[in-house]
C-alpha cells in the first residue's frame, strides 16, 4: 500500500537551476525547491557549486529524498547543438537584442569539442536525465530545457538607464572588472529577492541578502546567482505563466518569461533574417500534466 508520504508527493515537482561551466574542468552552481501539490515551495538549500557530475549527482539526491512525480531542471547551456561552425539559429535571433543592451552572446558549434564534442559532459549529463525535452510537448516525469539568464533579464525588464531607449544589460560578472558594477550587482540581487520573496522563498532571499551585502563578490557567486535565475524561470514554467520559447528543437531553442517589447524585437529580428516569427518565436504556457 502506498505510504501518505508518498501519495502527497504524486502532483509534487522537483525544479532545479543549473547554471553550468560548459567545459569539463570546470565548475557552475546549481539550486533546487519542491513544489507541492499546494503550490507551497520547500526549499532544498543554497546554491551550491557544482560541475556536470556534481550537479547529476545533486539531482538524483533530491529525487532520491522528495520523490517528486515530475522533476524540471532549467539548464543555462545550449542542450541541441547540432551546428559544425558558426552560430545556431537561435544565437543569430536573440543576439540581436542582447548585442543591443551592450552584452554579446557565445556561439555554440560541435568543433568547440570541449564544450559540444561528441564526449563532451553537456550530453552525458542530459542522457541521464531524459534527453533534451520539448517545450511544447507533453509532459513526462523529467524534462531538461535550456534558458539563457540575460534573456530573462530582458524579458523581465532588469535594465538600466542608458542613453538607447532600450536600456543595457547590468554589468554584474565579477570576473570582467574592467566594467563590473557593485550598484549593478545589488541590482540584480534587488530584482531576485524580489521575485522570490513573493513566492516565499526566505532561505534564498537571505542568501542573496548576504550576497548583496559583499563589496567584492567573486565570479562563483554570480554563478550562484544566475542558478537562481534559471530557477526562476522553472518556476514561471510550472505556475502556467505565458513563456517564450525561441528557436526549434531540431537546432536548439531557449526558454525565457514572455515579454511583450522582447517578444516583438524577436519576431522583427525574424522578418529582417527572412525567417517566418511564428515559427521561431512562439508563445506558450508548459504543459504541467501527466
């Protein structure tokens, strides 16, 4: 007979950012909560560093102890890499935007071996979790979708002011000091806690907090941070709110929060590339049931 416990956990969700490093050698952040039935969120920790093998291992932890029914892991790496050379659709149609906003964006091509080689740990990672999932398809009990944290940040509108109508992209990478930001960073920090103070996420908010207050934060806490973004957008997945998914899944794709100004620069990046925006940038809401 089924125990209570685990009758409580058959509409249950694990939902895991993973802000990864790409490359075998090194290292990003992962963070994961459980959604319950209720819609309450249980949080499973800080975010913690992590490289392909830590992160699987993280994972499989948290479904070993929560027994979630579905488990939804929002990855900050390109999962369909399918591109020799140059750069896949998708980067062509969203660089447009973020080049814009004065931030550039890495292509991803299979003779970057280390990163999309056929041994590269990007696909054993994905391999043990299901596969590269479909957006728009029906759901299963794990799913792995790529999302792009400055994306998200357009499409919530975490600008500032500059002299373009459109704003830029905050300078929060420690790593690049020449134009790192402390106001930046707090920005950030300040649009997170935000958003998952709503959702009652006070472990993390505290987090952040102590984050924030670090005059010289280090290139591990922005990963940390960023896990937290791609958590973010795991958590507009599943409460049904209106995405964007840009590109395809036979050439890579990008999950991000709808937006009306980005939905538009996305669909007119389209028409200027000869490429029909109702085949590459399309709206929707995922598919939460079984």
């Amino acid at each position: 007979m089924m125990s209570e416990a685990m009758r409580k956990n058959q509409s249950s969700m694990l939902l895991v950012g993973f802000d990864s490093a790409w490359t075998p050698k090194n290292r990003g952040a992962i963070v994961g909560v459980v959604r319950k039935e209720d819609g309450a969120l249980l949080e499973l920790g800080h975010p913690q560093i992590a490289n392909f093998t830590e992160a699987a291992a993280v994972i499989t932890d948290w479904n070993t102890r929560e027994h979630p029914a579905t488990t939804i892991v929002l990855l900050d790496q390109p999962t369909i890499v399918m591109n020799a050379v140059g750069q896949r659709h998708v980067e062509n149609i969203v660089a447009s935007p973020v080049s814009l906003r004065y931030s550039g964006m890495q292509p991803a091509n299979t003779s970057r071996s280390e990163m999309f080689g056929k041994d590269a740990p990007v696909w054993q990672f994905l391999n043990r979790f299901g596969g590269t999932a479909d957006p728009l398809g029906p759901s299963v009990d794990t799913q792995v979708f790529e999302t792009y944290p400055v994306l998200t940040m357009i499409a919530l509108g975490w600008l500032q002011p500059d002299s373009r109508v459109t704003g830029r992209l905050p300078k929060y990478n420690p790593q690049r000091r020449k134009t790192f930001s402390l106001h930046d960073w707090r920005y950030v920090c300040d649009r997170l806690t935000e958003e998952l103070s709503t959702r009652h996420l006070s472990g993390l908010c505290e987090w952040i907090g102590e984050k924030k207050a670090k005059r010289s934060p280090r290139k591990a806490d922005q990963d940390c941070l960023d896990a937290c973004i791609c958590l973010l957008v795991a958590l507009y997945l599943v409460e049904s709110r209106n995405c964007l998914m840009v590109g395809n899944t036979d050439t890579g794709y990008i999950v991000v929060p709808h937006g009306d100004s980005l939905y538009q620069e996305l669909s007119e990046r389209c028409k200027q590339s000869d490429r029909d925006p109702a085949v590459w940038v399309r709206l929707f809401t995922l598919n939460v049931e079984k």
